[in-house]
C-alpha cells in the first residue's frame, strides 16, 4: 500500500480532488492509475514499494523510492 498525501504549499492545507498517478521504473511495472486525493488530500495505491515516479495533475512531483507515505508539496 502506498499513500500519497498531496498539500498546498503555500497554506500547508490538504489538497483535495487532486488528480494523483505513479510511475514506476522498469519494463513490467507500469503507471497506477489514476486517483483523485480525499478531503485529506491523500490517494491512496494498493501498489508495491519500488523506485518511480508520482505525478499530480500531469506534471512530475516527486522522483524517488516509492513506499509507504509520501508527502507532496504543490
């Protein structure tokens, strides 16, 4: 399971109704689809850990490990 908890930089207020996917390296893993973060401002990806990135609305946010929570600043 990972979480991607997405907040506005600025205000440091979750982001809700985000539109979140990740992006994992290597040829098997693929994209996990598309989710939209909750009133939380976090989606959440029934993935396992691995190395890739997270994208917000489209755009790279985050390049990295991919596991458990991660925090994204927009």
């Amino acid at each position: 399971m990972v979480t991607v908890k997405v907040v506005w930089e600025d205000t440091g207020q979750p982001a809700e109704g985000q539109r979140v996917a990740i992006g994992f390296d290597g040829l098997l893993r693929g994209v996990a689809g598309d989710e939209y973060t909750n009133s939380m401002g976090e989606a959440h990806f029934d993935n396992d850990p691995g190395s890739g990135e997270v994208y917000i609305d489209g755009s790279t946010r985050y390049r990295g490990m991919i596991q458990g929570r991660i925090v994204v600043y927009i």
